[in-house]
C-alpha cells in the first residue's frame, strides 16, 4: 500500500521529491481549522515545494475539488500526461472550486505552491473524479446537425429528378 490516506482507490499523499512536507487530516471541528471543512493540509515544506500527489485507481478524464491556500500563491497542476497549468489563489483561507476534464485519461494530479517561510497551506476538500461526458446540448446539436444534412440531401435529390 502505498503512502498517504487511502479513500475509495484514491491516494493523497506528498511527492517527496519536490517537497519535505507533511501531509495533515483536519476535520472542521479542528479549534484552529481557518477553513471550516475536513481537509488535507501539506505545509511545513523548507524545500521547492508544498505539494499534494493524487492518484487515482484507473485512468479517468474528469476531476473536480476544492483547492485553497492561507496565502496569496499560484498552484501548479500536474497531470500525469504531463499536462500543466496554473491558477491563482487569492489567500486569506480562501477556497476556490476547481473542475478540469481532460481528452486524453491521466492516472494522477499534482497540486503545488512554491515554498515559503513559515506556515504555508496547501489544501484540498471534497475531491472527485470520472469520465467526462458530453453534456445533452452536444448532442442536441449534433442530431439537428445530422437532420439538416439529411433534409439538404433529399432535397437536392428531389431537384435533380425534377430536372429531368
């Protein structure tokens, strides 16, 4: 087993190469839990680094989780397709929902923010994955699409025979 905190096939924990932080289980009954919620905390990091490592049990196309910092920083996200990207975190305790999807499927996502001195919180609530699916607009669109070029076709085909 691997780790970290195991929940429904999900592993949370610290990639040790980027980061020397721990990794915390707060509940929002914690006295000094700024946040209110159940959490999971990683600070305490002196090195490149305060990170959470998520893997997931099966490749998947779509995760979405609260993600939140008690300083104004910049998250890194990592899938592992190699895909990165960035989003700005106001600080202050604040949360920010974040949902991505993805064409092709990753196995695990890295959150980080750069190391700074003294307590720095990196956390992360309510996580949850799966497969994207188109919502029921695409495919409204696309069988309107379909009937159009239908309805053009037999059109045209009733043109042609009428001209000769």
């Amino acid at each position: 087993m691997p780790p970290g905190l195991t929940l429904g096939g999900v592993n949370f924990t610290i990639n040790t190469a980027q980061s020397n932080g721990t990794l915390f289980v707060v509940d929002g009954g914690f006295p000094n839990n700024l946040f209110h919620v159940t959490l999971l905390d990683s600070q305490f990091s002196s090195s490149i680094s305060d990170n959470i490592l998520i893997t997931l049990p099966q490749p998947v196309t779509a995760a979405a989780f609260d993600v939140g910092s008690n300083t104004n920083t910049t998250f890194t996200f990592t899938l592992s397709t190699g895909d990165t990207f960035t989003s700005i975190n106001p600080g202050n305790h604040n949360i920010q929902f974040l949902g991505l999807t993805s064409t092709t499927p990753f196995t695990s996502i890295e959150i980080s923010q750069p190391a700074s001195s003294g307590v720095n919180a990196l956390v992360l609530t309510d996580f949850t994955f799966g497969t994207a699916i188109p919502e029921p607009g695409s495919f409204s669109l696309l069988a309107t699409g379909g009937l159009g070029l239908l309805g053009y076709r037999l059109r045209r085909r009733q043109t042609i025979t009428c001209q000769r």
